[in-house]
C-alpha cells in the first residue's frame, strides 16, 4: 500500500470521527450543512461521508437531520456486557454500594478522556452529574486526582502542557513543578479525597484501578452526601475503596493471563 493511499485513508477516517465528535448533550442531531463546515468539504462529500456512516449504522436519518444509529447502541451493550475491566468489578462495585449504602463509579481514562463506565447506585439519594457515559472533567474531581497521579512522568507533561488554558488544572498546581509535587504526594497516599468539587454537596474518595503492566486504567470512586456520613468511617470508606481498587487491579491482570475461551 502506497504512502499517499495511507495517508488519504487516515484523513478519511479522521474526518468521519470528527463527524461523529459533532454529537454531545447540546447537540443531538446534526445537518448536512454543519457537517461541511465542520469538517471542511462541500455538501455533496459531506453527504457522502454521512451516508458511508449511516450505511454502518452509525448515524439514521431522521426528519431531515442525523442522529446517532443503532450501532452505536448494540456497541454500547457489547462493551456494558463484556468489557473486561467493566465485568472484572461489576461485583465488586454493586457489592460495596450495598455495604456501605454509597454511590460506586469506575471511571476509565482513554488518552486524555475521563468517562463514567459504570454506576453502582446507592442506597442515600444523591444526585450524581457525571452518571454512566458522561465524559468526567480531567483535572477536577477524585477521579481525575488518582488517574493523573498514575500516569508517567512524559504523559502528564504532556498533558499540563497543552491544557494550561484550563482553570481546573491551575487548583492542582500554579506552575509545572507544584503541579507534579502534588500529584506525587497523591500518587504516595494511593488515594484522593474529593469535597465538593464535582457536585455540591458531596464527597468522592478515589483510589487507582491498574492493568496487568501496571498502567492506569481508570479509578474506582465511592460518592456519598458531605452532610449525611455513612455509617462507617471515612478512614474505613478509604480503606474499602484502596483494598477494592487492587482487586479490580489484580482481576484485570489475571483475564490478560487467561489464554482465550477458557
């Protein structure tokens, strides 16, 4: 295959993820129109890149516009029923919603997104914001503190450094070294706890999720209300939430030692 060709098929399929990046709770459909302006090209390419996608099941037709398609759905049921980090705390994380009454979320990290895979709902009604599929803030919020706590040294530079325009990352540090000073210290405690920083009014204690390389996959988090502690200790919340996250840690491991189908 030809550099050229190479090169024209990654700008095809850069330009058909961008069509789908156009989606978000703001905008739930989209035209032919803005899909040409979004992503550069006339109305007739921008038709054809959408019927290429709704040919896939990736975008319908509806009343003129386009909305997301079926297989965004039957994908979504694939990764709910058979993600291997998803099944590997499923028990886990329904398990310690019943014990100690709070709200459990994993919370994977994919490049520099953060999103809610999965939510183990409490007993303690409590409003949580970033529920199961919403993209989480990067530098805000327990989740966020454990992940790039987690991340090598190279990464996060990377990271700092094309995110200094956001707020959110100047509350970890004022400068690169601060910055990393504090992750370090987070990253040593081997938790971070949250208070009010994603949602009034509540209180999130997060502890790293890893893979069979030691990588960061995500965190798993326990939210209760600030103004209704639960029956146990925080002391005893953290310790549940470090002693789980290391069993998630050691069953994602153990899948990637498991030849498959067996």
């Amino acid at each position: 295959m030809s550099v050229a060709k190479t090169a024209n098929e990654a700008s095809v399929l850069k330009r058909m993820a961008s069509i789908l990046n156009l989606f978000s709770e703001g905008r739930t459909s989209i035209t032919i129109d803005e899909v040409g302006e979004a992503i550069g090209v006339s109305p007739a390419t921008a038709y054809r890149y959408v019927g290429e996608l709704g040919g896939i099941g990736l975008l319908s037709r509806v009343s003129g516009r386009y909305v997301l398609g079926p297989k965004i759905i039957q994908l979504e049921y694939l990764i709910r029923s058979y993600d291997p980090v998803i099944k590997s705390g499923e028990e886990i994380m329904t398990g310690m919603a019943d014990m100690t009454g709070c709200h459990v979320l994993l919370c994977n990290i994919y490049d520099e997104t953060i999103v809610n895979v999965f939510h183990a709902e409490g007993k303690d009604s409590l409003k949580v914001t970033f529920t199961k599929g919403k993209q989480m803030p990067l530098f805000r919020g327990s989740q966020a503190r454990v992940i790039l706590a987690s991340l090598d040294r190279r990464k996060l530079r990377r990271l700092y450094d094309k995110h200094l325009e956001n707020p959110d990352l100047m509350t970890l540090g004022r400068d690169w070294p601060s910055f990393r000073t504090e992750l370090q210290r987070v990253r040593r405690q081997g938790y971070y706890i949250s208070r009010d920083e994603l949602d009034p009014g509540t209180t999130g204690i997060a502890a790293p999720v890893f893979n069979e390389n030691n990588e960061v996959l995500g965190s798993l988090v326990l939210v209760f209300s600030s103004s209704r502690t639960p029956w146990l200790s925080e002391a005893a919340l953290v310790q549940i939430v470090v002693e789980n996250a290391r069993e998630i840690s050691r069953r994602v491991a153990s899948l990637a030692e498991c030849p498959p189908n067996t």
